[in-house]
C-alpha cells in the first residue's frame, strides 16, 4: 500500500510543474497517457508497483480533486506552472469567489492585482473554508479575498473552470477584490451566532445561538403577542408596537438580547421604530406542547444591501453611520425554536421583516 499523499505530491510535481523531468508528452490540455506516467514511476524504485488502479484509489481518496483520468489519459485540473501554457475553457463564474493568502502579500496584491506568480493561473476559491485553507499554507492567520467574480466577468476578464471548488484566471485586477471581514452578523448576535457556513453567504446568514460557555439552551423571554402554534408577533406597547426577545442561557445564565423591534433591523436601526421594553415586562416563554421552558434557537438573517445603505442612509446622515452599520439594518430576522424537553420545533417561531 503507497502513502496516497506522498504519491500524490509526486504526481503533482510530474503533471503541474516539470514533466520533462518524467519524459511525459503533455497535450495543451494537458492530458498525459497514463502508462507514460506509470513507465516514469517505476523508474523511480518508491514506485516500482505503481499501478493504474492505485492512480484512481489516490483521486477516490482525496478530499481535493486534483486529477481526472479519461481513456487513459490523465491530468491535473489546476496548479500548472509548466511553461506551455495549458488551455483552459473559459466559463462564466459564480458572482462571488473568494481567495485565501498571507498578510505579508497583501500590500502588492493591492498595488498590482492578483497575479498567478509561479503558476500559470490566479487560483480563486467557490467558498471560504477553502479560501481559508489555501491561505493558511501561507500564513497563519490568512486574510480571505472576496472577488466581485460577476463584474469582473462581465467587463471582460476571463475565468476558467477547475474543479468545483477551484476556480481560475489569468489575473484579477484589485478593484474587483475587497478584503472579506467575515459574515455580516449584527452585531448584537456577534460571538453568539454560530454560522452555519453551507448556509450562508454575504446577503443571507443562517446559524444556531451559542452560548459563550458553550451551552445551546436557552430560557427565553419576550414581550410579544402569541398565536396558536406558539409564534410570536409584534404587540403593542404604549402607543406603537414591540417585540422583543431575549435568551438566557440554561448553564451560565448570562443573557443575551436577540431581537428588539425598536433596536435592530431596518425600522430599529435607522428609523427607531419602537420603543424598548424594559426587563420586568418580559414574559417567559413556554413549549406549548410540553410547556418546557429550554430551547434551542435558531436565526436567519437576511442582510442589507451595504451599497444601499451607504447610499440611502450613511450618504444621508453621515455624522450618524458609518457604512460598517449595515449589518445592524437587516432586512429579515428569521427565528426557529426546538424545545429542549418535548422536541417539538417551531419553524419560523418569528418571521419578520424589517423594512
Ligand atoms: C499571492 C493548492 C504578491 C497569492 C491550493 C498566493 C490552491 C501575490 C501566492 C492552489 C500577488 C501564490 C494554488 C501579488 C497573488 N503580489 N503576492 N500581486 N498576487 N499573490 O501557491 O493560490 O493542494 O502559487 O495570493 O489549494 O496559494 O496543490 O497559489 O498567496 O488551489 O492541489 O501569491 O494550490 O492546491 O501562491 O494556491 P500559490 P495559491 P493543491
């Protein structure tokens, strides 16, 4: 049995950076025949009993696709430094893409761009764990890049496909990158909202409440009007409306405030939209199956437009917000609820849009 990585480390020197040195006759494409890269191995006495099967084990087994075999030929999808430029077709990419890589390169990258440096192609992320991953071969704490991949496209520069993680180009200029900051999480829910990264993206969050202890069950209160399936809606409070939710953690007790209609949101935030109740208002909120008093909590949220609110609020009042207050103006909190007793779950338990 070969050491897959160590065989695969070796297959990626062999197709992506010095084929000559394995005598392998690469296409444009390039695709090289397989028994010509086997031939080469079993020069190498590590190698002797390489065998084509053990080529499709070292794919299979990888989380990177790194190689596709086809009629008995193989190649890389990526990560070419060979001189011979190899063809790629030229697809249009998802409207976002990401790149993860060292503080130290940050300065040139803002000066010149992204340029593929030894490789003959930028090599840009579908998502940010793998951004994340690829920058932390770099750098320790990696900062990730976030590709405005629609408009670069759409003004001409051109992606190709790698794999379906790995994207690349032939250089991206800088006004097409922005440093990526992390999720747009309001900033109420920030430490206490664990995101859900399959979920979410820049425009829509999902995540589950998190204590900071680590606990995930929460006594909640609220002040709120109730209907039948337990969820909540706004009630009225002096002469306007509320609705306000706060949880308190089942282990530590410490509490945190997730939803205040006269805070949070498009109506809290910018137009104060409320009036905030105070502590001995609020309510417990009981299962009302089971009339448990432990949940799990989980919230969705759909985020402002940040250039709509620069435009439409910051622009406006500039002495008042800054354009990093757009996380606080989201435009839809989604709140789901599992009672920690009974098991019942009360999807969409708060529904409400805030703008
Ligand atoms: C940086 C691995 C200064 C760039 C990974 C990157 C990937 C600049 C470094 C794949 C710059 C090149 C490729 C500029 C770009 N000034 N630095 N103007 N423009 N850079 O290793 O993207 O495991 O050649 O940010 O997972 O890190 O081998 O490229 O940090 O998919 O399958 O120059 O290789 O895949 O580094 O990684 P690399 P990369 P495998």
């Amino acid at each position: 049995m070969y050491d897959m990585a160590d065989l695969s480390r070796e297959i990626a020197y062999a197709l992506r950076h010095a084929p000559w040195e394995y005598e392998l006759e690469m296409d444009e494409d390039g695709w090289v025949p397989i028994q010509q890269l086997l031939d080469a191995l079993h020069r190498d006495k590590r190698w002797i009993t390489v065998s084509e099967k053990d080529l499709h084990n070292m794919i299979e087994q990888s989380e990177k696709k790194r190689y596709e075999i086809k009629s008995k030929m193989i190649r890389a999808f990526y990560g070419h430094s060979i001189p011979m430029k190899i063809v790629k077709e030229a697809k249009m990419p998802p409207d976002t893409l990401y790149h993860g890589t060292a503080r130290r390169f940050l300065e040139s990258i803002k000066e010149k761009g992204l340029i593929p440096q030894s490789r003959q192609y930028v090599h840009l992320s579908q998502d940010i764990e793998t951004a994340e991953s690829v920058g932390l071969r770099h750098d320790n704490k990696p900062c990730i890049l976030k590709i405005n991949s629609k408009k670069a496209w759409e003004e001409g520069i051109r992606f190709y496909y790698g794999n379906e993680k790995v994207w690349l180009a032939d250089e991206i200029p800088y006004k097409y990158v922005e440093e990526w900051n992390g999720y747009p999480v309001p900033r109420h829910l920030e430490g206490i909202l664990q995101v859900d990264s399959k979920k979410s993206n820049n425009f829509n969050i999902e995540g589950k409440l998190h204590c900071r202890c680590g606990c995930e069950k929460f006594r909640i209160r609220t002040f709120s009007e109730q209907d039948k399936n337990g969820c909540l809606h706004v009630s009225e409070y002096q002469n306007g409306y509320s609705l306000m939710i706060k949880a308190e953690c089942c282990n530590c007790n410490d509490r945190y405030l997730i939803f205040d209609m006269a805070e949070h949101g498009y109506n809290g935030f910018v137009c104060h939209d409320g009036i905030t109740v105070s502590d001995n208002e609020l309510k417990g909120y009981g299962c009302n199956k089971c009339n448990g008093q432990s949940f799990e909590i989980e919230i969705g949220i759909e985020v402002e437009d940040r250039e709509q609110f620069i435009e439409e609020v910051v622009e406006e009042e500039p002495d008042k917000y800054v354009p990093e207050d757009y996380v606080d103006a989201f435009d839809w909190i989604c709140i789901s609820i599992k009672c920690s007793e009974c098991g019942q779950v009360i999807n969409d338990w708060v529904d409400f849009e805030t703008s």
